[in-house]
C-alpha cells in the first residue's frame, strides 16, 4: 500500500560515502508495485540527495514520489528517487516534488551515467 511520511524527514538512503556500500550504492530491483510513497522529505547534508543517494546497476520501477526533497550544502546530484545514477533503468517512475540542489538537479534522478 501507499506510505504515508507526514511529520517525517528522512535521510538519503545508500549514501556512497558509507562504506557498508562501497561507495556503489544500491544495486538491485525496486519495484514500488504502483504505489506513491507521499509527504516525503529529504534533506541530504552531502553530494547525491534524493531517497536513494547512489545507484549502480539496478532498476526502478512503478513508483510514485511526492513532497520535498533538499540539500543543506552546496552539493551535486540532487534528485526526486535518486541523486546519482550509473548504469541504472527506470521504468514507469512519477516525481511531484519540490527539489532544491545547487547543481546537477532533475525530477526523477539527479546525475545520471552510462
């Protein structure tokens, strides 16, 4: 079912800066089922900002986002799923969001590389 995020902030999930990840990110499958995860916010205090901060490999699909999504600092690769993207697919993905980065900004995901 849809999640609900009122009254929460939430931080950039994966950071690649953490080194349980190995500065890759997700990788992998997220199939959101159709369904839109509502009053999320974001805000990342690094590069790569969005619910997903990097992701390398994966796929994104049936998803919807809505709410805000910020930075704190002057950072790159800020966007509404995911902040950095390398050989990444999406599939089927709606962003209704406020997105505020200083560059590298887009609705859906921030950086994205081949």
């Amino acid at each position: 079912s849809n999640i609900d995020c009122t009254g929460e902030t939430i931080a950039p999930m994966f950071n690649t800066n953490d080194v349980d990840f190995g500065f890759l990110g997700f990788r992998g499958v997220f199939d959101g089922g159709g369904y839109s995860i509502n009053n999320l916010t974001i805000e990342g205090s690094d590069n790569n900002t969005g619910l997903i901060a990097s992701a390398y490999g994966a796929t994104f699909r049936d998803i919807s986002i809505n709410g805000e999504i910020s930075t704190s600092v002057d950072d790159f690769c800020t966007g509404g799923l995911v902040g950095r993207a390398t050989n990444t697919a999406f599939e089927n993905i709606s962003v209704t969001a406020s997105i505020t980065g200083r560059n590298d900004t887009g609705g859906i995901v921030g950086c994205l590389y081949a």
